[in-house]
C-alpha cells in the first residue's frame, strides 16, 4: 500500500463521517419525530462535521500537492462544484453556530426552519461532492 493512497483513504474517511454527521445529524433532529429540545447536542455534532468537512477538504489539497506537487487539475464543473461546497460549509458552520449562540430563545418552529435550512445545506454539498468527483 503506497502512503500516498493510504492518505487519501483516511482523509476519504474523515470526510464521509463529517458528511454522515452533516446531514445525518439535521435529519435526526427532524425526523421521524422532531427532536428540537436536544437542538443545541445536533447543532454542536453538526458544526464539529461541518468542521471536519472543511479540514479534510482541504487536506485532499494538501495530499496532492505533497505527493504531486500541484492541486488537482479541476474542470469548470468540477470547480464550480467545490465553490458550491465550501460555501454550504461556511453557511452550515454558520447556522450551527448561531443556534449554539441564540438558539435557547427560539421558537419551536424557527429551530425547526433552522435544522431545515442545515439539512439542504448538507444535501447540497453532498450533490455538489457527486459533481466534484466525478468531474475532476
């Protein structure tokens, strides 16, 4: 096993937890019964995986540059893509930390529109990672 694809892998690895946790953690606290008194323990799993979306974003990056010298060679889509999921990211570390700062005052139904607006932003950057892939 080359270092090289044993980085990518783990780094792949991190990346499909944080995506799991991203959108997984939203859902869960919407469905199939909403969860919304435990808004703040979603909302902290959910700014730690937009986090580790970010970080090892940015570490498949770094592997390539390591091994190859350079960063991926990205066409149109492809980079269109990766702009549409850092910005979900930068949105979701967002929301997700404005419900840890203000979350205890809300109503029901704006933490509810609030874990919505976190679920399609995960949604989106798991669309947008399906162009990223396949379009590199």
């Amino acid at each position: 096993m080359s270092p090289e694809n044993l980085a990518y892998a783990l780094t792949q690895v991190v990346h499909n937890f944080g995506a799991v946790a991203v959108l997984g953690g939203a859902a869960f606290a919407l469905w199939p019964a909403p969860r919304l008194e435990a808004g703040r323990a979603f909302a902290w799993l959910i700014l730690a995986a937009w986090a580790a979306q970010l970080a090892s974003g940015g570490v498949f990056g770094l592997v390539s540059y390591h091994y190859y010298g350079e960063t991926p060679d990205l066409s149109s889509v492809a980079m269109t893509a990766l702009v549409v999921k850092i910005t979900a990211a930068v949105a979701g570390v967002l929301l997700s930390a404005r419900v840890l700062l203000r979350g205890r005052q809300w109503r029901p139904d704006a933490m509810k529109r609030t874990f919505q607006g976190l679920a399609a932003l995960g949604a989106v950057a798991l669309t947008a990672a399906a162009f990223l892939r396949w379009f590199s």
